[in-house]
C-alpha cells in the first residue's frame, strides 16, 4: 500500500468513529444540533468534527449541572427515597456535585493527551469544590479545554500513537463515551429529585 493510500484510509476510518460518536451523542438530544449540511462522501475536517461531537455532550452536561438546584448538589440517592422493604445498596455513591467533578477530572485527563496540552488549572483540587457555581464555572472550563484539545487533530495524526494503542480518535470516543455514562448518571439524579433534564424537555414529541 503507497503512503498516500495508506493516509485516504486512516482518514476514512477516522471520519467514520468521529461520524459514529456524533450520531450516537445526536440520538441522546432526540436530533438536536444537527449541524450544517455535508453531501455523504465530502471531506470533513476532523477538527472540525471532532469539534461538533464535543458541543453536543457539553450541551447536555450544562443543561443537567444547570437544572440542578443548589441545594441539590449534596443529594445522593439511598434507601430513603424507596418503598418501605425495597432491597437497595447506595452506600458511598457519588453525590451529584461528585459526579459533576469526577466528570470534569476525567475531561481534563483524557483531552490533555488527545490535544497533547496541559491544563493550567490544579485538576486535583476540583474534586474539593461543593458550591453549584464553582462547579459549573469548572464544568465550562473543562470544556473549553477539550474544545482547544480537538483543535489539534488532523487526519494525519488522528491515529498515531498517544499511548501504546491509544490514539487521539480512540481516546476520543472514549472520553465521549465516558462523559454520556456519567451524564447518564446525573439526569437519573435529577429524575429523582423530580427535574425534567433540560434535553428531554425540548425532545420532539413522538
């Protein structure tokens, strides 16, 4: 295989995870944030992909540390909030400001190696932070990181090597993937405290 092949097929693979993770984060907003018109087959700037991939799951992540009332960010669910009898196991789960902040520590680790920057912020003390504003301040800033992280991915080294196996496209589906479950995780604490996550209430009715 000529070198040039070798590039058009990392590119198409590339394209094709990064078009796969923006289908699978667009299903979760009911189609939202489509983004502009590309004819199939057109080449799209992987940064530029990338990019757009980011905007939605962040979109999701304000709008659920958004919704959350301050004097929410302490609640974690236990047997409590169940029917006498029901059978549950809750101890030492996260509270939702601990969910918010391990997702933000999680941010700044894998994106820091997909955009070969370092955060210039002490990732460790975010974890110490209670108040909902000094979360959701974070929760932004963590997401502007990844965005100027992405910037740096091009087609030429979507796939070389980051660590072992692990590349910039492979680690951001991973990190995507990583951001939804946890996100996954807050609207369920939102739902227990009776909160319609803000994705759900603009979801198209079917």
């Amino acid at each position: 295989m000529t070198i040039n092949r070798m590039k058009l097929t990392l590119t198409a693979a590339a394209l094709a995870l990064m078009i796969g993770t923006a289908v699978g984060v667009q299903a979760q907003m009911g189609g939202m944030g489509a983004g502009p018109a590309v004819a199939p087959g057109s080449a799209v700037d992987p940064a530029k992909s990338l990019d757009a991939s980011l905007t939605r799951i962040e979109n999701l992540w304000m709008g659920v540390a958004q919704a959350m009332p301050a004097d929410k960010y302490g609640f974690a669910p236990s047997a409590a909030i169940f029917v006498p009898g029901q059978k549950v196991q809750y101890d030492g789960v996260r509270t939702f400001a601990q969910i918010v902040t391990h997702t933000i520590q999680a941010n700044y680790s894998a994106f820091a190696s997909i955009g070969g920057i370092k955060p210039d912020v002490d990732t460790k003390a975010i974890g110490d932070l209670k108040s909902k504003d000094d979360i959701v301040k974070a929760l932004a800033a963590t997401f502007a990181f990844a965005h100027k992280a992405v910037a740096n991915v091009t087609a030429a080294n979507a796939f070389q090597s980051v660590r072992g196996l692990q590349t910039p496209a492979s680690m951001f589906a991973g990190a995507v993937g990583h951001a939804e479950d946890e996100y996954g995780q807050a609207v369920e604490y939102l739902r227990m405290n009776a909160i319609v996550p803000p994705a759900s209430e603009t979801r198209p009715r079917m």
